[in-house]
C-alpha cells in the first residue's frame, strides 16, 4: 500500500516537473524567464525547457504590430484656439528583456508621451496650419516617442491623427470664411469669364472687318483691272478699226465710201433732229456744204446703182 502511494507521488511529481520544465512558446512572441528572482534568458517560439522550481516565465510579450489608441485631449494652438485631437498609435516590442524591466508599464508610458508631445508641436502652429500639416504632426510625435522607447524595447511605427475638433464657434466662422471664399472664386470666375467672351467678341469682329477691308481692296483691284482691261481692248480694237478704215480708204473708191457714210449719217442725223423739233427746224448756217455733201452722196448712190448689172 505504501508502495502504491509513493509511486502515485513520483508520478505527480515528475508531471509536474515536466510540465514546469516544458514550455511551448507561440509564434510572434517572447517568454522572459527569471531564476531566483533575477533575469536569465528569452525564450524564442518553440519547444524549451527550463528547471521547475528555479526558472520562472516572468513576462509574456508579443512581437506582432500593437495599435494603441491615444484619449482624446484638448490642445491649444498658437493663436490660442483650443483643439479636441485624438490619435491612434502603432507600436512593436523589439527588445522583450527591456519591455520586461525598462519601464512598469511601457503602455501607459507611450500613451502619456504621445499626448505630452501632441500637445506641444500643436502649441507651436496656428489653427489653419494644424490642418495642413497632419502629416508633419504625425511625424514629429514619432520621432518624440521613438527616441524615449528605446529604454523600454519598443520600437513606435507610426501615429495618426483621427480627428481634430475646434469648438462650435470656430467651425462656424470657418464655413463662413469657406463659403466667403467660394463665392469671391465665383465671381472671379464669371467676371474672367465675360473678360474672355468681350476678348473673343472684339477679336472676331477685328478679324471680321480686316477680312471685309481685304476683300473690298481686292474687289477693287479686280474692278481696276477689269476695267484697264476693257479699256485695252477698246482701244486695240478701235486702233484696229481705224487701221481697217485707213487701209479701205488708200483702195480705189474708198474715199467716195467715206464720204458716202458720211453724207448718210448727216442725213440721219437732220432726219432724227427734224422728227424731235416736230414744228422747228434747226439748220445750219451754210446750206451749201451740207448740199454739196448730200448731193455727192446721191451721185455716189447713183453711180453704185449703174454699176451693178
């Protein structure tokens, strides 16, 4: 019976010491183990042992990317207005035996150095500026943050502004200024805009009248030379004509054919006279010449008429 009991309690014994000895430590995370109370070692993931009794796992840290979300706070700008900010803040644990023993609570640490900071780069711009320059915020609370973490084996990725809130009153004289704003970029643009369509107006009708000007001066010209044209040729046939006269009048019988035309016309002429005088005749002064021309016309009429068979 004694024998019975005693190996039970061997065998408690020694699964507990395995169990105590044996540890298993996850992917992505880091065992701190202390033996009598002081540092010893790190356990990296997988199977280790450790003695029971002497070795203790004392901290238990992940190694994986940590999102932290910073309180929201109020912050006052340089030009004293006040700002509701709050941020979210992504650290990771690099160095397990001082994330252990660096700090009592590199979380709380972080959280309050974070809103120290915010506080102050804030401090330093004016309203407007806060939100343009987010990402010079987020920067510089990093670089704050990440100098200070090295002492705790934390390493701070990155931070980001959520939201900033100025009070009521501030957003209702920005919409104002933002809609003010919009409404100057209006009529800027409407009056740019008939600027450019009086522009285009007194640019086309310049063109229109440079291009009316040209074509009359071309409608001109063409008239000009048409009419030089029709002179030329008036005159080369007129030249010609006379040459023609000329030429018949050195052939036998031209010049009776000459003053033959001329008697006709003289006697048209005193007909078309005596038809529009009606009661009234004028008549020239010496009736000899004219006789002598209409009867030398006669003759020649008469001659004309004995030669043709």
């Amino acid at each position: 019976m004694n024998i019975g009991i005693g190996l039970i309690v061997v065998v408690i014994i020694a699964v507990l010491f395995i169990k105590g000895a044996v540890k298993v430590v996850p992917q992505q995370n880091a065992w701190v183990v202390e033996r009598w109370g002081k540092y010893h070692a790190t356990l990296a993931p997988g199977l280790k042992l450790i003695f029971p009794f002497i070795d203790r796992v004392a901290y238990k840290h992940s190694l994986k990317e940590i999102p932290l979300d910073v309180p929201s706070q109020v912050c006052i700008t340089r030009d004293n207005t006040q700002l509701q900010v709050d941020g979210i803040l992504y650290f990771q644990v690099t160095d397990p035996m001082r994330a252990s023993y660096g700090s009592s609570n590199y979380i709380i640490a972080i959280t309050q150095l974070a809103q120290t900071t915010l506080r102050s780069v804030i401090g330093k711009l004016e309203l407007d500026k806060t939100f343009e320059e987010r990402d010079m915020i987020n920067a510089r609370v990093v670089e704050a943050i990440d100098e200070a973490a090295l002492n705790w084996g934390v390493k701070v990725l990155r931070y980001e502004i959520k939201d900033l809130t100025p009070p009521n009153e501030i957003l209702r004289s920005m919409q104002a200024q933002i809609t003010a704003e919009r409404e100057k970029r209006a009529v800027i643009a409407t009056s740019e805009g008939k600027r450019q369509e009086e522009i285009n107006l007194a640019e086309g009708q310049k063109q229109a009248a440079i291009a009316k000007s040209e074509g009359e001066k071309q409608a001109a010209i063409n008239t000009a030379q048409g009419q030089a044209a029709a002179i030329t040729e008036v005159a080369n046939a007129t030249a010609v004509a006379l040459a023609r006269i000329g030429t018949a009048i050195r052939q036998p019988g031209g010049e009776q054919a000459v003053q033959l035309k001329v008697a006709e016309k003289a006697v048209e002429a005193y007909s078309q006279l005596a038809q529009k005088a009606r009661t009234t005749l004028v008549v020239p002064s010496n009736m000899t010449e004219v006789s002598a021309l209409i009867s030398s016309a006669m003759k020649m009429v008469q001659a004309s008429n004995d030669s043709t068979p």
